[in-house]
C-alpha cells in the first residue's frame, strides 16, 4: 500500500491566514498582558508562526498534554505531562491549539486554568472539525474549518511524522 501527500491548504494560504489571526490579537490584546499558551505537540508550529505576527510584548508558555483514547480519538482524559513554568493569575490567557476536533481536550484544558484565576481565557484553533464536536467550546479565532478528514503537516502529525510538512495536507492510501 503506497501513500500519497495532497496539500489541502497550502503553505501560502496559511500563512497569510495567521497574518491576519496575529493583526486581530494585536488590536483586541494592546495594553493586555498576553500570554500564548502553545499546546505540545502539534501546536509548535502554528504558535512559533503566530507569535511572530503578534507586535505586543508577551510570554509565551508550553503546555505539554497526552490525551489517552480509543486509537487515533481523544478521550477527553488529559494528562498534563508538562505544566506551565509560572502562574498564570490576573493574566489574559490566550490557549493555541493546531486543530480543535472533539472538543475534549480544549474543555479540560479550559476547565483546569480557571482554577488559576486568570483574569480572561480565550481559544485560538488554526483548524476546527465541527463534523466531529462532541463537546461545544468557545473558539475566539480561527484560522480554517475543515471536512473530517485526517489531516497532517504544520505541526500536526501521523504516528508522530510529517510534522514538518509546510502546508496541511492530507495522507492518501492506495
Ligand atoms: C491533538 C491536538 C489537540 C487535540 C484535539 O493533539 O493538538 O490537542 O488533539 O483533539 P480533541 O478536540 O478531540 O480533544 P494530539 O493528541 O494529536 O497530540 P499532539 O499535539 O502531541 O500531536
């Protein structure tokens, strides 16, 4: 069986995507103080790409997470396996996730850092599956939504390769 990669949205359509999610963040953020949550793994490169495109001072914080589920599913059961280097109260946090697909995941996540008494929590998703929701959550910015197919490149990943890939493309078996 041989495996072929088809962009589904190319290196230049992302990029001038997170120029524009970087401007709108600018403006609602000014005077803020920021803090870019970068989920790990998959999140690395959107959060690197968009961080640069954000013109005010800011911390940038790594969340490491593994979700436990059925195969390629989430279970919504999250295990931090590395937490953030500081507090994080009377901030405004902002949680970058690569793509928001159950929902299970972002909710947790949501759930645990308002125990932090942050002073706002937002969500910044490149990609949302809403074909696959089965928990709602607030999405603040977006970059693409996208058919429920699975998806790799820019971060995200297929048994923990081609996240290298510079578009986001897809893996098709024939
Ligand atoms: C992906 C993604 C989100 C989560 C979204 O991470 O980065 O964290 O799944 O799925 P959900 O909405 O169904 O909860 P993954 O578990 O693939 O780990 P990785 O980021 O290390 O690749």
């Amino acid at each position: 069986m041989s495996q072929r990669i088809v962009t589904l949205i190319s290196e230049e359509d992302i990029a001038a995507r997170v120029k524009e999610l970087g401007r709108q963040i600018t403006e609602e953020y000014r005077g803020r103080n920021l803090v870019l949550v970068c989920v790990l793994k998959g999140s690395f490169v959107f959060t690197s790409d968009l961080a640069r495109a954000i013109d005010l001072p800011m911390r940038i914080e790594f969340l490491g997470v593994r979700s436990y589920g059925e195969g390629t599913t989430t279970s919504g059961v999250v295990q931090i396996t590395q937490d953030l280097s500081r507090p994080i109260e009377g901030e405004d946090i902002l949680i970058v996730e690569d793509i928001i697909d159950t929902g299970l995941t972002i909710a947790h996540l949501l759930d645990l850092f308002r125990t932090r008494r942050p002073n706002s929590i937002k969500v910044c998703a490149l990609l949302h599956k809403p074909s696959r929701t089965r928990i709602q959550v607030p999405i603040d910015y977006l970059g693409f939504t996208i058919k429920d197919a699975f998806v790799v490149g820019y971060g995200l990943d297929w048994a923990e390769k081609y996240r290298n890939l510079p578009s986001i493309s897809l893996v098709e078996s024939d």
